[in-house]
C-alpha cells in the first residue's frame, strides 16, 4: 500500500468542516485500496485526533507546535529559508510516498517526496478587515512560499482559483481544482427525529437550523435582525437553532456581543444556541429542520452545503459566488446583507413547507450523491497519482 502523508497542526480541532473534509478524503484512499492515510500530529492534541479519526495511523510530530521549543525553531527556519527542515526526514523515516493537503508546513521544491498544497480559501483577501496587518502579512508569504515549493496546489473551487491566480499567476499550471463532495451513507431513521428533538428543547417545535460556528463571516448577526424584524411584526411560530463552536479566536468579543443583542431583544427563546453536539444529532437535526441557513459573507466550499445537498435538504443560502457554484438543487437565494429578504423567505417557507415535497426532495438528493460522490473521488485519486507516477 502507497503511504499519504497528512499534517494536522494545533488548530484542526478550531475547525469542525475541516475534520469532516478529511475524512471524506481519508475514505477515498482507503476505498481505493492502493493509498492508507497517515496524520502527523502534535502530543498535544493526538488523543483528539484519535477519536476523531479511528483507524487511522498517527505519527507524533511535536514540531508542528509554537509550544514546543523545536516548533518555534522550526516555524523560525520557515520564515527565513521558506520551506520546512524537519518535516522531510520524518516523512522519509516514515515510508511516506506523498505529502497531501500541506497547509502550514512544507517540503522544499527539490525534495524527492511530492507535495501538494491546499488553499481551502482566501477570505483575508476579500476581508482583509478580519485579520490584524501580520496575519495578512504572514498570509501572503505562506502562499507564494507554499506555490513555489509544492508540485500542486489543491483548490476547492474554481472562484478560489482565480483568487490564486491573483497572487501567484506564475503558478497556473500547478493549480487543481477539487471540489468537495460529502458522502452520508447513513441517513439518520426519522423515527428517532422527535426524541433527538426532546433531547434539545424542540419537541413539538418547527425550526430553522445554522449548522456554521460562530465566526464573524459566518454572519449570524442577519440572522438575529431578520428574527426581531418577524418579531416586531407579531409572534415567531418558529425557533432557529444554531450549533457549533461559540467563540471565534480573531474577535473574542464577537460571541458576547451576539447573546447580548439575544438578550437585549427578548429573543432567547426564538434563537437556541446548542453549541457543539455529536454530528449524529446535527444531521437529525437538519434533516427534521424545515430548511438550513447558511448565511456566510465568505466561504471557501461550504460543507454544510455539500452535506444538505448528499440528502436533498432546502437551504436558504446567501447569494455568494461560491454558493452560487456549489448549486444546489433545492435551494432560495439572499441578500445577506438584507434582514427584510431573509425574513420574507423564513416567513414563506415556514407557511408553504410541505413534507411530502421535502421527501422526494430528499431521495433525489440521495440518489445524485453517489454520482457526485464518484467524480469527487476520481479526481482526488488523479491528482495522487499525476504526482506519484511523475516522481517515479
């Protein structure tokens, strides 16, 4: 079996999208039983990697951390000479044939194990005003670094290549574009809706949810607005629920403020905020929800949409380039700059849902997922083996 070698570093655990693209990725390469998947983790965090990722072989890697004195060597060494001084030998010693989806870390240009790097997006491009001045700074040098060292540079959509290319237009031939696909084969029974709904407060409930962590692009505020616009217009017959993480490390105070403008508008029983729960009870959740919002001002490939797509779910999506070329079939657009737009298609969708339509809505869904789930593993698997036959 051909070794693939990944780098989780510290902040994986940030990122719950993150985790779930790679295991679509790491199911690819063990479904193709030629590739096993290796993780290259600090100490720090391989107890949660280990339950994240069962099965998987992990390699404790502990220069992969600012916490360690040899990480801070390390990052130090990348900074000045821009490609990384460990990461090789301990990818050689571990019979490591390709090193995928680098982020943070990577090799030099002339090392004889092939890389490839992943861009997931470029939001301090677009926002620059959500990153202190060093972190765009750092961005931009990471990236060319990143272009001119690896042999590919994995995007996840075509409008993050053109973003690439606005930086590093020399590179256009390393440039890849695969656009993730979710695959759920296990559809939650819908005779466990209403207890997964007890469990959280919504029995007898009908429900909005937003699956996003509380990020500012994410943009949960137009939410809130459009929630006390319905409000100031009558009762809600409604409840959105929002899961994920509450915190967002650019903006501590982003979250305090959320609650406050919750609790200053009496809207604590209209928006339920359930944190992080167990991605069985999500997908319950999403499925016995009458629509999912995603509201984001940015995303690189969204895979909560990806996700509602695999099981025809409606969304409710902010009118966004990449949302426009994730296309999902069931799906009304908005502004997410419009609390009035957002809040007259809640209104709608709550007063025409039909659960007949959203089942066969559903199946469709469910029958076009292996088709897309096919192309997304078929052009993962070529770019593994364009590098690795090239190298050989």
């Amino acid at each position: 079996m051909i070794r693939i070698g990944f780098v989780f570093t510290d902040s994986i655990l940030l990122w719950n999208g993150g985790i779930n693209y790679y295991k679509n990725i790491f199911k690819i390469l063990y479904d193709s039983k030629k590739y096993i998947p290796v993780i290259f983790v600090t100490s720090l965090i391989r107890n949660k990697i280990e339950e994240n990722f069962q099965g998987i072989e992990l390699v404790t890697a502990d220069f992969l951390t600012t916490r360690k004195i040899s990480g801070i060597v390390e990052r130090i060494f990348i900074h000045i000479f821009s490609y990384d001084m460990f990461l090789g030998r301990v990818l050689e010693r571990n019979r490591i044939s390709l090193l995928s989806h680098s982020q943070f870390f990577f090799l030099n240009r002339n090392f004889h194990i092939p890389s490839c790097a992943w861009i997931p997006d470029f939001q301090w491009l677009h926002f620059p005003k959500y990153f202190s001045i060093k972190d765009l700074m750092l961005a931009k040098h990471f990236l060319k670094s990143i272009a001119r060292n690896s042999n590919l540079i994995i995007v996840s959509s075509y409008d993050s290549r053109k973003d690439l290319l606005s930086v590093v237009p020399e590179w256009e031939s390393k440039i890849r574009v695969l656009q993730f696909v979710s695959e759920i084969k296990d559809i939650p029974d819908s005779s466990n809706f209403e207890i997964i709904k007890e469990k959280y407060g919504l029995k007898g409930e009908k429900y909005f949810i937003i699956t996003n962590q509380f990020w500012k692009h994410k943009n949960h505020q137009i939410v809130l607005e459009s929630l006390l616009l319905l409000k100031q217009r009558g009762a809600i017959p409604f409840k959105i629920v929002a899961t994920g993480k509450t915190s967002d490390t650019r903006d501590i105070q982003y979250t305090n403020k959320l609650f406050c403008y919750i609790k200053e508008h009496h809207l604590e029983n209209d928006f339920l905020a359930l944190g992080e729960i167990p991605y069985i009870d999500v997908l319950s959740l999403i499925i016995g929800s009458l629509a999912v919002i995603q509201p984001s001002l940015f995303e690189g490939w969204n895979t909560s949409v990806e996700e509602c797509k695999s099981i025809g779910k409606k969304l409710i999506l902010s009118d966004i380039a990449i949302h426009r070329e994730q296309n999902p079939d069931n799906v009304i657009f908005f502004d997410p700059y419009s609390k009035e737009m957002l809040a007259a298609i809640l209104n709608d969708v709550y007063h025409t849902y039909n659960d007949e339509a959203e089942y066969k809505m559903q199946q469709l869904g469910i029958l076009a997922s292996s088709e897309r789930w096919g192309s997304f593993s078929e052009n993962y698997l070529n770019i593994v083996s364009e590098l690795i036959s090239e190298n050989n």
